[in-house]
C-alpha cells in the first residue's frame, strides 16, 4: 500500500480502500484470508506528513478451548509520522524518515506490524465457551459429553441395587 505524494497539497486528504492481505506475517495469514478495509486520514503539512490509518476485516479465528472456527470483526488504528528529507522535525522512534526524493510512501511495514501487534494471543469463540471433553473430545458448547455418561450410570446401577 502505498500512497503518492509528488502533488500533494498542503492540508487533509482522505484514502479508502480494499487492500488484499497479503501483507500479513507468515505467521499469523491463515487466520486473515479475507479483504482489507483501510481507511487513511493524510495530513500534510510541508515535509511533513501525519498518516491515521484504520484497518479491520474480518477474521477466522480457531478457538482455542472448542477448536471451532469462526469470525472474529478485526479492527486496528495507529497514526504515523513520515518526514521527507531533513526537515524540522528530530528524528525520533516515532518519526519515520524518508529521502529527501521520495515520491511516495510505503505503509506497508506499519500495516502487517498493525496486525501483529493486534493479533490475540488467545482466541475465544466467547465469554461462556464451555470447550471440550478432554476424554470424549465432544463440543460442550453444542453436544453433551458421552463419557460422563457412560461412566456414572454403572455407578447408579450399583447404587439403586443397593438401595433396594
Ligand atoms: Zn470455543
Ligand atoms: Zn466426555
């Protein structure tokens, strides 16, 4: 994604946009296979540009307690600063400097970051997921547990046998 800067003017402008993912870290894509929408607030103002950008898709998460898959409506913001060639500005951890010829900027290493650093570490399909039986391997969220089952109901034979 990159944005052209050789006749911007001065002041705001506005970027929308459908990117594909293809940016994202190999780590983290299987969980991205969908579209991504941006939206970028440009401000320019001399050398100096101060890009907002959000991003969200959606995602396809895998929980980590039921194992099912679903969809997760993944969103991310930062704002950036890029100034091109020495200009006022010090150069700093926050202030991406750019050659004094540049004639676009590349956002791209600032979105898979994006990702990255807003990728869960843990996904949970929701707050109530019961996950699964250890022993049967059923879906608690959506089927009862065959095992317990099968093992209390031997025990309350024995047990109404003594009763009676
Ligand atoms: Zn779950
Ligand atoms: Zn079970």
């Amino acid at each position: 994604m990159k944005i052209n800067i050789q006749n911007l003017e001065n002041g705001l402008i506005e970027i929308d946009e459908e990117i594909e993912p293809v940016f994202i870290n190999k780590e983290i894509k299987q969980y991205y296979p969908n579209k991504i929408a941006l939206h970028a607030l440009v401000d320019k103002f001399g050398k100096d540009y101060r890009i907002n950008v959000n991003i969200n898709t959606t995602a396809l998460y895998i929980c980590d307690m039921c194992l099912t898959q679903f969809n997760y409506s993944f969103q991310a913001a930062q704002q950036m600063i890029f100034q091109v060639g020495s200009g006022k500005l010090e150069a700093t951890e926050d202030i991406i400097q750019l050659p004094g010829n540049a004639t676009e900027i590349d956002i791209t290493p600032v979105l898979s970051e994006m990702v990255l650093l807003n990728h869960p570490l843990k996904m949970i399909c929701k707050k109530d997921c019961k996950g699964i039986c250890p022993n049967c391997g059923a879906n608690l969220n959506t089927e009862e547990c065959r095992c317990s089952k099968e093992s209390t109901d031997p025990k309350w034979d024995q047990l109404r046998k003594l009763i009676k």
